[in-house]
C-alpha cells in the first residue's frame, strides 16, 4: 500500500509548461521554470524572489479554476443534466440502480488540495522570515492568490462529497499521520473553513491589483465569499433534520466518536444558517455596491451585420477580450499561438455541441411585461422558434437561435470553415453529437460571429468565471431569507436594477409584476420551483429563483442551486420527461420529411403519443433506461466515497468500520450497489 493514496494527494512541479498561458493573461515563462521540482529541493532554495511567487500562483489559475473544453461548447455544457440543459443522454444520476458505489471515484481528488498546501505553506514561510525579494504588495496579492485557489477546490469537493477532512499541510507519507487527517469535518464547518480562507485571502490581496480582470482580486473573493456562504445556509436550511446535516435523524457522522457530540458554533442549525445568510448578503453586497453603476445593459437586439450596433450585454460572452468589461470580475482567455484554444464559436455555429436548451428553461422567461407566459397580455406561442422569442424576456430574445438569423459575418475572408453562416433549421434527427441539436433550442452565448475563430478546436472566445451581477442575485436571495420580507434592505433595489440591465422597461422592470402574475401551480416544470419535494407556496421566493435562473444562464451555477434548493426530491414520485421545441402539429413538423418515431431502433423522433413536444431522450424505447422519464434517490444530492479509501484508512486494513471515514447517506460501503434511497 501507498500511504499517500490515502488522500489521493500526489506531489508534482508546480512549474510545469503550462504556466506559459499567455502573456496577455497572467505572466510568461522565466528562468525559475527552467528550476528542478520542489519535491527535489528544500525550501531553503526556492520562493525567494516575487516572480516566483508569482509563478507558483500562476499554476493554479490552470489547475483549480473553470475552463472550457476543447472539444465542445466549453464551460457552457456545464448546465447539463439539468433542468436548463440535457446532453444526449442523461446522467447516470436519473436513473435507477445506474449509479454505484466502486472501489475507485475519480472525483475524490486531493490533488490539488495538497499542492496547495506544499506552496502556500513553503511561501508564506519564506514570506514571514523576510526573505522573499521583491514588491510587498505582490508577494503579498499571490500569496492571496493562493489562499483564493484552497477555497475553491475545496468547495468543489464540499460541493460533491458534502462532509471533509480539513487538511491544511501538505502531509508527510506517513501512515499514521494521513490516518489521523482523513476524519470528515461536518458540512458547515468545511464550508466556515472556505470563508476563513477567503477572509485570509482579502487580508493579502491587493485592492484594484491589476486592471484587466485576469487575476483574483477583493471583488472576486468577496463575491466568491457570497455563493459559498449561500449555499452552505440554503442546505443547512433544506436538509434540515436529515442525514445531510450535523445532528440530523441517521447523520453517518454520530458514529464516529470524534463527531458524535458535535455541536453547532452558534448553538444550532438555525443559528448556523443564519451566520452563513448573513456572510453571504455582506459579502454580495460590498460587490454589488461597487459594480451596480458599471452593469451593462442589454439592448434586446443580437447584430446581424458589420454595419449593425453592438449589444454590449451579448458582447460580456461573445468576446476573445473581456478586459473591457467592468462587471466581468475574473475570466480566462485564450490564443491559438499559445496553443489554448476551444471549440466555443464551432459549438454556436452549429447546434451547441451536445447540449440543449429545455423546454422548461424557454418557458421559465417571461414575457416582454414581466409576466410569465400564462399570465401576459402577449400571447405565448411555441409553434414556431421565431414565436418563441418574440415578445419575451430581451435575454431570451437575443440568446435563443432562430432559423435564418445570421450566425457569421465578421471576417469572411477568412480559411476557416468550421462555421454555419445563416441558422438553420434544428437538426433533431441527427444523432451525431457534433452536428445534431438535442433539444431543438440552441443558443449563441459566447459567440461571437467571426469566422476566423471557427476553426474546430481553435476557438479563442474568452470565459467568464465571474461577474458582478451575481453578487445582486445573491444578496436577493440571502437578505430574503433572513427577513421574508421583499421591502427589506437592497432587495427591491438590486432586483430592479437586474431587470432594467437585462433590457426589461416599465412596469416590467418591478419584480412585483411577475410575483402578482405568478400562479405556482402553473411553474411545475422548474425544478427550481421545489424544495423538499414541495412545491414552494412563496412566491417572492420562487421569483427569486426564476430570476437567477434566467439571468444566469448557461454559466454553470444551475446544479449547484438544484443541490442546494433540494429540488429533486419530487422526481422521486414522478418522474421528469425531458422536452425540447414543439414539434408535433406546428410548422416544425414540416421542416422535417424523414421523421421515424415508432420507438424502433430505426426511430430518430419521440412519438407524438408521448407529447407533441420533442423528447430526445425517448426517441429509441428499447433497452432505454431513461423511456419512464428521469427519477431521483436521496442519495444522489452526494457522491459516495470510494471503498478503497475506507480499506486504506482501516487500522486492520481490512475492515470498513475501523476507518475513520464514514459513507454519505444512503449509499452502502458495499461496491456495486445502488443508493439505498
């Protein structure tokens, strides 16, 4: 046995190749890279210049944060497996007896955790004896850096596995000592040590570091400080009682002796809850104070030509150059001639690359007066794509894709030929993930319309990690739970203000127009309109979320709220058809004159007698896991651990019970097994 596989930790250079990402980005390649790997030398002959520290933080830009693939639509398939986006096939997480426990979960990783931990610790060593040359500030801003880059992995991880060992060194391979680490802290504590990190992290970065927004900065962190802090309060408060939380009927943690008798810091769930709403609308609101006069706003028009005005709101995503907006708080580029590209502006061309929008997602918008689709005085049509987006919410407007639109026109000269210069129809039948539409709706977020960037895997459409506007959307949310009560502190302020720049006017723009039209049981299709298996009865509440969802689309937040909300404990009893265009007995019907759809292998469309809206993932009903719909297990809000590591950490090596470790509730220490629940 290897001792350091016990936390999946394996040490490695920091300084690899892959810190040359680009000299319009973070900071090129020096002679330091051209160094030996700290696991071969003593501190004592590294960290003692700030260029170095430097490039130590700048390892981790690559390692930690989001990027895009490759090979698709980049971090914007993210919202897959969603109510907002499927892929052509589910997740295995929908399903019955498809997902398993095993020896192995390649997402208990602690890699970077513990690279983390080996650089920060040998930094900030050398940093206390004075023996780091160069600017203070510097040192100081990657120093915090690195502090920012423990708290995100880590939330990965909480996100994924919920209760965690707080491993603050990079240990030793010893096996005592990785025994004795890999106790799992409760849920709330992981999640106060993520905000103690992030506070940290304010302590050493520096205010307005750089201009460009490719570094971490105050604004990020703070933000990034609200949406832990939102979600650990929003799963403290709905998996109140259950196994999910400290103190909760059957919490695997109570077995362990060094949980048994935990104790809330501020004295219970409630009071914790409230800690972690009220850092979280602190925290949204020092960014939203600042950003609230820099937001952009979205004209409601998408330019289809040279000569036509820019949409400053599409262009925050339709970009290779995200510096010039303000708002835009953190964000990723990239460059052929560096080797860091994408697929981004191929997968906006054509049919989004394995992703579609849901009918449920279409739906969610509203209607150009505020009111959701049933309530408007505009009549709501799907018959056609074009209908679907007239007279809707202007985000819809300009992001839905409409057959004939113009997908290409700059730079036309150009060799690349990756590119579908005017939209076409949806290609539903085709099932090639490349070339087919899942759903029938694609979008063009991110796009930019140049063909020179159309080149397959040569893409260079910037990414946007963060941007000021959420900070609004989590203040909303935080302030409103504490106080139930929309009139309370900035709510009403921020909420108008997300509206206005979203290109709503008039009384459309007062969040009172939607709530007053709002009829909850006509909003079933939202996941995000559940909690707990119950249809909400508030609806500020339920607007709240509409809201964030609909400003936040396609920027892979969707699971983490889903997850946080417990909104799919109601799959469980009824199952979730995916649905995308209307398809049967509409106009759309007749684009297509090859449409199969008796279930056969032979099918390439969903039978009408199942809906006249498109379902991709019933088109081929034999040997189908997913033909009933999608269903849900409690189990699957959290990943089980993987078996070996039980093993591993067993004082006999042989029995899962003598680890320290403790299972997620409802999956078994047994592998190949199904959830319990």
């Amino acid at each position: 046995m290897k001792t350091k596989d016990i936390l999946r930790g394996t040490m490695r250079c920091a300084f690899g190749a892959t810190l040359c990402i680009s000299a319009l980005t973070l900071s090129s390649c020096n002679d330091f890279l051209q160094q030996e790997p700290p696991s071969n030398l003593t501190p004592e002959g590294f960290y003692s210049t700030e260029a170095q520290a430097q490039a130590v933080a700048n390892q981790f830009y690559q390692d930690v944060l989001p990027y895009h693939g490759q090979w698709d639509y980049g971090w914007y398939t993210h919202d897959n497996n969603t109510d907002n986006q499927m892929s052509l096939w589910p997740d295995n997480k929908f399903g019955t007896g498809l997902w398993k426990t095993g020896n192995t979960n390649g997402n208990w990783n602690w890699n970077n955790v513990r690279n983390i931990n080996f650089q920060l610790n040998s930094l900030l060593a050398k940093y206390k004896e004075g023996a780091i040359a160069g600017q203070d500030a510097n040192i100081r801003q990657y120093i915090g850096e690195i502090y920012f880059m423990r708290a995100y992995a880590y939330f990965e991880l909480l996100q994924r596995f919920g209760d965690l060992p707080i491993i603050t060194e990079a240990l030793p391979d010893n096996e005592a000592i990785l025994v004795a680490a890999d106790k799992r802290m409760p849920c709330n504590e992981v999640a106060r040590f993520i905000v103690n990190n992030l506070d940290t992290a304010l302590t050493y970065l520096k205010e307005n570091f750089e201009s460009k927004h490719v570094r971490v900065s105050t604004d990020a962190a703070n933000l990034f400080k609200s949406r832990v802090a939102l979600y650990e309060a929003s799963w403290l408060t709905n998996f109140k009682g259950t196994p999910f939380v400290p103190q909760g009927t059957g919490w695997p943690g109570a077995a362990k002796d060094y949980n048994k008798d935990y104790q809330y810091p501020s004295g219970s769930i409630d009071s914790e809850a409230k800690f972690f709403y009220e850092t979280a609308a602190a925290a949204a609101e020092k960014v939203a104070e600042k950003y609230k006069g820099k937001l952009v706003m979205n004209t409601g028009k998408i330019p289809q030509s040279l000569t036509d005005p820019e949409n400053p709101y599409f262009n925050i995503w339709g970009t290779t150059d995200m510096s010039g907006t303000p708002e835009v708080l953190l964000w990723r580029q990239y460059s052929r001639s560096l080797g860091i590209s994408n697929n981004v502006e191929v997968a906006v061309e054509a049919g989004n690359i394995g992703t579609g929008i849901t009918r449920s997602m279409v739906e969610s918008y509203l209607m150009k007066d505020g009111k959701p689709i049933y309530a408007s005085a505009y009549a709501y049509e799907d018959t056609s794509l074009a209908k679907v987006a007239t007279n809707r919410d202007p985000r819809l407007t300009i992001f839905l894709k409409v057959p004939g639109q113009t997908n290409c026109f700059k730079n036309m000269a150009s060799s690349e030929d990756h590119y579908v210069e005017f939209e076409p129809v949806p290609r539903i039948t085709d099932k090639v993930e490349t070339t087919g539409f899942v759903t029938g709706y694609t979008i063009r977020k991110g796009g930019t319309f140049d063909k020179a960037l159309t080149a397959n895997g040569g893409s260079e459409n910037a990414l946007e990690i963060f941007r000021a506007t959420e900070a609004l959307l989590n203040y909303m949310e935080a302030e409103y739970m504490l106080t139930k009560n929309i009139n309370s502190g900035k709510i009403l302020e921020y909420w108008k203000l997300v509206r206005e720049k979203a290109g709503f006017t008039g009384s459309a723009m007062d969040p009172n127009t939607t709530i007053n039209a709002t009829d909850m049981s006509k909003e079933t299709r939202d996941w995000g309109a559940y909690s707990a298996g119950t249809l909400l009865n508030d609806k500020v509440l339920y607007n709240i979320r509409r809201e964030r969802r609909c400003e936040l689309l396609a920027e892979g937040l969707r699971w983490m709220d889903l997850q946080r909300w417990r909104s799919l404990d109601q799959l469980m009893a009824n199952p979730v058809h995916t649905e995308g265009i209307h398809l049967w007995n509409t106009v759309m019907e007749k684009w297509y004159n090859n449409l199969i759809s008796d279930g056969t292998s032979k099918a390439n469309v969903s039978s009408k007698s199942l809906s006249e809206y498109y379902r991709p993932h019933e088109v081929v009903m034999t040997n189908n896991n997913f033909k009933d719909g999608l269903t849900w297990h409690m189990a699957h809000y959290l990943e089980p651990l993987p078996l070996r590591q039980f093993l591993l950490t067993a004082s006999d090596h042989a029995s899962i019970d003598a680890s320290p470790l403790y299972q997620n509730p409802y999956w078994s220490t047994k592998t190949d097994q199904a959830a319990e629940k």
